[in-house]
C-alpha cells in the first residue's frame, strides 16, 4: 500500500498567524482595569455626572419630546373646554379649583404613567361627583330597624304574661 496524501488544513484562527485578522479580540474595559490608573480612569468616567441623561422630564415612555407637544396642546384646549363646561354645570366658582380641575382634566388627557392618569381622574370626581353611600351604614340602618320593630312588637306581649 501506498501512504496517502495529508489534508489540507485551514489557516490558523488564533495568534498571528496566516489570519492576524482573526485574532481574538480584546475589550478596551477589561484592558483598561488591568492597571492601577485605568481602573483609577474608569471610576472617574463612572461617578462623572451625565451631560444629557435620558429623555427630558415629563416625556412619557415611547415619545420624543417633539412628538409629545402637539399632543399636550390639543390636551389643554379640550381641558379648557370641559372645565368650562363642568365649571356651568357644577357651579364651581374659585379660580384655583378651575385651574386644578383644568390641569387634571389635562393630564387625564395625555399618554402617560397610568397611576398619575387615575390620580387625576380621581380628582375631577372629587370636584363633580359625590361619594356613594357607604354599604355599611345602610346595613347598620336596616339592623337598627329591625331591632326597633322586634321591640315594638314584643313589648304589648311581655305585658300581657301570667
């Protein structure tokens, strides 16, 4: 028999071999923590304040603020106008409740963090609507009353005895 040919192999994917291009990579960070003054570096970039973190405040999740404004002054002419319907139609006088009720109405009316969104609707029913009885004085009520007829009947009978 006669010895085979060796395969071809491909070139080298480590080191400086035939591909320098394939050479593992090494993060800037991890380079950087190996000595004293880049970890010194990296605490400084870390504590460091940011120029511009995030979205501008009040900007709720899933709007810019450009795209969020137009939106807000529509809010506030439709609150505008509402406020000053209840405000006919409830009596409300004082400049301060028409103003709190008017940016309620506002913010009921704007995309944004639900808890506030109910806060404020909260808010103009406190101003509009009143309050439901609550279920527990109808049935100390009720209770009242049926002890009050037990008595009323019971009493000519306790009197007429042996």
């Amino acid at each position: 028999m006669t010895q085979r040919k060796a395969r071809a192999k491909s070139p080298s994917t480590k080191g400086q071999g035939k591909a320098p291009h394939k050479a593992p990579k090494k993060n800037y960070f991890a380079t950087l923590m190996e000595t004293p003054e880049g970890r010194e570096l990296r605490q400084q970039w870390s504590t460091k304040p940011r120029k511009n973190p995030g979205r501008p405040k009040g900007t709720p999740d899933g709007y810019r603020k450009s795209q969020i404004e137009p939106i807000r002054a529509e809010a506030k002419k439709e609150a505008k106008q509402l406020v000053e319907i209840m405000t006919e139609k409830y009596d409300i006088q004082d400049d301060y409740a028409q103003e709190a009720l008017t940016t309620a109405v506002e913010v009921m009316r704007v995309p944004g963090e639900t808890r506030e969104r109910l806060a404020a609707a909260r808010l103009v029913l406190d101003f509009t609507k009143s309050r439901p009885a609550a279920k527990q004085e109808v049935t100390i009520g009720k209770a009242e009353e049926f002890l009050s007829s037990l008595l009323v009947d019971d009493g000519p009978e306790t009197t007429k005895g042996p």
